[in-house]
C-alpha cells in the first residue's frame, strides 16, 4: 500500500470520528460545570486530567477520580 493511499484513508477516518466543533465545545462547558459544582461546595479535586473525565453516548462529560482530596475551608 502506497503511503499516499495510507494517508488518505487515515483522513478518511478522522473525518468520519471526528466530533464536531459544537460536541467539542459542549464537553468542555460540562467539564467546567463540574469544577463550578465542586468549587462551590469548596472542594478541591487535584486531579483533573481527561484519565478522570468520562464521556456517555450524548458526548456529556462527567468528571470522576478516586475521591475529592479535601475541603478548602472548613464548612
């Protein structure tokens, strides 16, 4: 197989995986829904990275970890 040929079918199939801009932007606002929840109840995460992020079939984000590490201020 020629590598013009790989090259092309590797476009192919990123075109068809590919999200669009507008599931992109709305994993990031629920990503940043779930910092706002946390925050407000003044926990602090440590972790966030997208290993603790998981995505459900509509594409909403849930973020996840082993637990919260700990309040900021005592409540």
């Amino acid at each position: 197989m020629s590598p013009r040929l790989i090259a092309s079918r590797c476009c192919q199939l990123l075109r068809a995986t590919a999200l669009a801009v507008e599931a992109l932007l709305r994993m990031a606002v629920d990503a940043a829904a779930g910092l706002e929840y946390l925050a407000c109840r003044r926990i602090v995460h440590r972790d966030i990275a997208a290993r603790n992020c998981l995505v459900d079939a509509q594409h909403a984000v849930k973020l996840t970890g082993p637990r919260p590490a700990g309040r900021v201020f005592a409540a």
